[in-house]
C-alpha cells in the first residue's frame, strides 16, 4: 500500500528501531538477583515489553510471587534498581534491526519529517540515539514519561502533530506494538505494524494496521 500526502513519519523505539531486550532482560536479571530471585528467561522478558518501565519491573515482581502493586514497598526499590542497572547497560547488547540507519535517513532525505514516540522513560532516548547516530534524525522526541499519559493512549500522537504543526491525515505511526496501532487509531491515525518486533507474543496484524512489513525497509516503497 501507497501512502498519499503524508509529511510526518512517528516512530516507536524499541521493538520497531531498536532491539533492545537483550539490554532490557540484563537489567531486569540484575535487578532480580539483587533482590534475591531467581533470573527470568529472556523470551519471557520480552513478551513484558510495551508499556514502559513502571509495569515492565511490575511484570518481573509478579513473576517472582512478589506484590507487584506500584505501591507496594518492594516496587519503588525495584524500580530504582532496574533503572541503575538499565542507564550501565543501554546499549551494551541492543542492536538496530537491519536497514534501519539506511531507511530513516532516506525517508528524512525525501523529505519526510520523522518523530519518535516510545514509552521508554525519556532519560534513556537521548543517549541511545547519539550512540547509533540517530540523534539528529527526529523532529521531536517524546517519552513515556514525557506527558501524563502514554501509548496506547492518542496523547502523545496528537501532541506530536500538534508541535510540528502536521495534520493527523498527514501522519503515519510505525511501530511493533498494539501499543502503537490502539494508539494510532484512537487518533484517527494511519499505521504501519512491524511483524518483528515485540508484542506479548500476538501476531500484530490482529490489531489490523494499515500496512503489515516483515522488514523496516520494507517502508520506503509506501511513501
Ligand atoms: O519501554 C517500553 O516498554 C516500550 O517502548 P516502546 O514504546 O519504544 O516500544
Ligand atoms: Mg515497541
């Protein structure tokens, strides 16, 4: 499928740009092992990915028997664990899946203006693109702490359009996450769904995006 008068590409960081499990199951397994549990398996790990970093340690207390609860005495601990170990090792392991670098920057040449929309913490986004050279390719980089609410809430789509003054008919959301396809829609948002990456272990054309691609550079023949 062929996008007409799109202007704005919005991009989701990991699982759609960046393998980042592995570094994401490290840290969680240091975190583990400090608290004295037992590690988790990475394929498990993964399939916790999505929803940011409050409710990927909530995942891992849980699977551990432990009161998961964002209030519970253990989850603050945790979470300020994980994010130590997580800010040593953020790219340590995490990889852009092939023909990433490439794609972006022809999309950009092209004309296009690219954003990023993750619900990763924010602290994390900056020093993870100047390490793969991506740091100047976004227009405008969002977090998931970046307003009060994240994917798959329409939020942070339409904020995005809205500081790059860009209709949502003109904008795109790529990512590998239902995350990303319940937010685009709920924006009135097209999408393109990525098979590779991250979601809970469900195939991602169930969440019917606009396009489905086994590959990111698969993109460049939709614009
Ligand atoms: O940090 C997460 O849980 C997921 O991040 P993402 O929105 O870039 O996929
Ligand atoms: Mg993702």
């Amino acid at each position: 499928m062929q996008f007409d008068n799109k202007t704005l590409v919005i991009f989701d960081l990991d699982g759609t740009l960046l393998d980042s499990a592995p570094d994401l199951a490290l840290a969680i397994n240091l975190m583990l092992t400090d608290l004295g549990f037992e590690a988790a398996p990475e394929p498990v790990i993964r399939s916790w990915v999505g929803n940011g970093a409050q409710t990927l340690v909530s995942r891992a207390l849980q699977y551990c028997g432990c009161d998961s609860s964002q209030d519970s005495s253990h989850f603050n601990d945790a979470l300020v664990i994980f994010l130590a170990h997580y800010q040593a090792h953020l790219t340590t392991h995490s990889v852009l899946y092939n023909g990433v670098f490439d794609t972006l920057m022809q999309l950009k040449q092209s004309g296009l203006q690219l954003a990023l929309v993750t619900n990763k913490p924010m602290r994390f986004i900056d020093p993870i693109l100047s390490a793969f050279k991506l740091r100047d390719v976004f227009s405008i980089t969002l977090g998931g702490d970046s307003l009060a609410v994240k994917k798959p809430h329409p939020e942070p789509l339409l904020h995005t359009c809205e500081q790059l003054g860009t209709s949502v008919e003109q904008a795109v959301m790529v990512g590998d996450s239902k995350n990303d396809i319940l937010a685009a829609k709920a924006a009135n948002m097209q999408s393109v769904g990525l098979t590779y990456g991250y979601n809970y272990n469900e195939a991602i054309s169930l969440q019917s995006p606009d396009v489905v691609l086994d590959e990111f550079s698969h993109l460049l023949q939709c614009f």
